[in-house]
C-alpha cells in the first residue's frame, strides 16, 4: 500500500459546517462531503506490502499494533514478493490479519479475487480469525464508470461466493464519482491523510477503518509505512474479525451483538468450539445469540445471515428459525459510527482524483490523501 513516492492532494472542498468531535461522530459537510469522527476508541494498526521489506513481526505486535493488513498482489499479474512471509509472520507473532489486493479494473475481476484466495491459501490460508478481504479501489486504469462499478461487483461477489464472507472496500473520497454510491453496503476502510476526521466517499457515513498516514514509523520496520486505526475497542475488533469475543460486546459493523462467543459463519466456531463449517452445522437446535458476525451488518458465513434478515434456510430476525434461536443479545449497533477516508497510492495523483497519465505505478501500493481537518 505504500509507495516510494506519494503525491499530495488538493483539497477537494471547503468545509460549510464543522461540528464539535469530542462527544459523538463529527459530520462536517458541504454539497458533496462528509466528514465522520470516531465513535471513541481506536485500535491500532498498519498495513504493508514488498515496500517495506523484511518484517520484524513481533517487533510490530510488542509496539501496540493489534492489527495488520498485507498486499497479495498488484492486480493479477503482478505478485507481491513478500505475502507469503507477512501472511505468515502476521499469525506468528498474534496480529489480528488481512489481505488486500490492489484492483485492476482493466483486468479480469474473477480472476483476480481467485488469485487472492490461491495466494493465501499457498501462505497457509485463512483462519477463522482474519479479517474479511479488502477491494482495493483507488484506481479506474483509464476505464469507464460503469466498467469500474461492474468490475468491482464481480470482485467482490467472487470473494463472497467463495468465502462465505462480506469483503471490505478500500477507497477515498476522490473516487466517489467512478464509484457512485453503490458499495456503500460495504464495511469501508477510508483513506484520507493530515486530518482529524476523515471525509468518506459519497454514499458511506461510518468506517470501520482509517487509513491516516503514508510515513509512519514504527518498530520492526524500516522506513514509512500506512498507519492505520479501527473505529472501535479492541474486544470489537476481534469480534469483527471473527474471533470469540467478550460476552455483550457489539461489533463496530452496524450488525449483530455478540454475546457468548457464539460464531455462526461457516468454518467458524459455534458455542464452545464445535466448528460450523465440515462439522455440526448451525442449524439443528444451535442457539445462535451471541457469536454472529457480520461485516457491515451481514456476514453470510455459510449461507448465515446475521442482520436480521433471512440466508439459506437459516433466519437470525427476531428469533425465528427453524431450528436457530436467538436470543435478546441480536441487536442493532446504531450506536456505532465508521467513517472513511484514505486511498492508497499506487500512482494516482491525489488531486481531485484524477489518476495520473500513465495510469498509474505498475507495481501500485497504497497512497493517501492529505485534507482538510475537522477541528
């Protein structure tokens, strides 16, 4: 995600209101921006690629990073040379893990999700623990609006299809003209540099992460890296991530409470450590109240849907189901706010969004944005 050159971008808008962040989410908008704060607490983490060379993994987890997210590949013909190393020395030394790719939209999207899941499978595979894939959509190679649009539905329909989890989307608000308003179901990882609140892409008022810088510093690595924050406590992340979490914590994805460590997706665990996926299969009398995640409010882990809504002959509204109960513990998290904000570089000019005329690096990181601040 990061690059050896970032270029800086303009500000895209004056502010017309700013509201006070010290209490609740800042919203700070004009005719096409919004601008969200955290809802309070943040947890830290980085996100890397060969950039940063060798990793001293456990040098990054013992400097408070809880978290960290790996590039696969710069679409699909271009490898990361390190994956494979980070994916695993992100396991080794106890980070809570991701995989991005950085999107081609002039390349084949199927092929490229199947790429991300061949490439992390060769790396040992996922865990029930990882974080959801991350579409990284910061680039339009010179493609139409709507190609950009069909091609990145393609992407992460194919991660979806084939994991059984609800993918993250990586974007700014440069990209809100290619992108439109239609992945705003999406839980959103938001690029934006140099501010306090970052401004979101039309169509999203929450993150989940942010993206703040290009050039931090942090032990076990040498030279810059991204910097990065989730939008929520610790015991939440892991809840999104999907690990077992604190009894009534609700994760910070607009979804379902969590409250006994129960887990309904498939391939997860589900009440004490019976796996729901080539197991006991969650929908026999399992009572599901506590452990279904969801990212942005739905994760169809095996076909479950955990937003009140109804998947695959397995419902979790109300508790109605033939077969899954739950209980009181399902409930809305309106109280959590995301926001979104930075992109990444992979030569993309920063000013007003326009990408740069050869198209951009041919082995793209991530880049960021620098902005306006919400103060």
């Amino acid at each position: 995600m990061t690059s050896p050159q970032k270029l800086a971008t303009l500000s895209l808008f004056l502010a017309a209101t700013t509201l006070s962040c010290a209490s609740a989410p800042c919203y700070e908008q004009s005719v096409a921006e919004v601008r969200v704060c955290a809802a309070g607490a943040t947890v830290a983490g980085i996100d890397v690629s060969y950039y940063q060379g060798t990793i001293d993994w456990a040098a990054v987890q013992r400097s408070g990073r809880a978290f960290a997210i790996a590039r696969v590949s710069d679409g699909r013909n271009t490898v990361d040379t390190k994956f494979a190393a980070n994916w695993r020395g992100m396991k080794a030394a106890g980070l809570i893990r991701g995989v991005y790719q950085f999107f081609r939209p002039s390349q084949d999207a199927v092929a490229q999700a199947d790429l991300l899941i061949t490439k992390v499978n060769e790396a040992g595979g996922f865990d029930a623990a990882d974080l959801p894939p991350v579409l990284d959509l910061e680039a339009t190679d010179g493609q139409s609006n709507t190609v950009v649009r069909t091609k990145a539905h393609a992407w992460l329909n194919r991660i979806e299809e084939r994991l059984g989890v609800r993918p993250i989307v990586y974007t700014a608000n440069f990209m809100s003209a290619a992108i439109g308003t239609g992945f705003a179901s999406y839980p959103l990882w938001v690029a934006n540099y140099g501010v306090t609140c970052p401004l979101v892409p039309e169509g999203w008022t929450s993150w989940i992460m942010w993206q703040k810088s290009s050039t931090g510093s942090v032990p076990g690595i040498s030279g810059n890296v991204d910097i990065n924050v989730f939008n929520g406590t610790l015991a939440e992340l892991r809840a999104f991530a999907g690990q077992a979490p604190d009894a009534g914590v609700r994760p910070p994805d607009g979804g379902v409470r969590i409250d006994g460590g129960v887990r309904v997706d498939g391939g997860v665990r589900v009440d004490g450590g019976v796996t729901a996926d080539g197991g006991v299969r969650p929908d026999g009398g399992v009572v599901a109240d506590a452990g279904v995640r969801v990212d942005g409010g739905v994760r169809p882990d095996g076909g479950v849907v955990a937003d009140g809504g109804r998947d695959a002959g397995v419902a979790i509204d109300a508790g109605h189901d033939a077969g899954i109960e739950p209980d009181a513990g399902i409930e809305d998290d309106a109280g959590m706010e995301h926001d979104a904000g930075t992109l990444r570089d992979a030569g993309m000019a920063r000013d007003a969004g326009i990408p740069r005329a050869d198209g951009g690096r041919p082995d793209a990181g991530h880049g960021m944005s620098s902005g306006d601040t919400c103060k």
